[in-house]
C-alpha cells in the first residue's frame, strides 16, 4: 500500500519588532513576531493565515498576545 501526504504547510516571517519589557524566565529582551502560514493541498495555496506573538528572543518563551 502506497500513501502520498500531499498537503504542506509553510511558515514565512513576516514582521519582527522589539517590545517594552523583559522575559520573565531570563530576563532577555521580548519582541512582537509576526508569522504568515500559507496551507497547501496539492501544491496549490488553499487558506493565508497570519498570527502576531510575543516571544523572548534569547530562550524563545511565547507570551500571549495582545
């Protein structure tokens, strides 16, 4: 039996800015990410998605959004 995934997902930044404050876990500098996902089925772009998070730049923590 032969099984072909055809569905891809992409992420591309789009945005990257710092934010006032520092991490909580290591006291690193935060700043505001924003990520676009392009979903593919069958190598052809079905839905465009972009999400903003805060995370620490040194040790990568997410913080939630505003």
């Amino acid at each position: 039996m032969f099984c072909c995934f055809l569905c891809d997902e992409q992420r591309q930044l789009v945005s990257n800015r710092r934010v006032d404050g520092l991490c909580n876990r290591c006291a690193g500098t935060v700043s505001d990410v924003r990520v676009q996902y392009i979903f593919r089925f069958c190598f052809f772009p079905v839905c465009r998605s972009h999400t903003s998070r805060i995370i620490c730049s040194r040790c990568g923590a997410h913080y939630k959004s505003r």
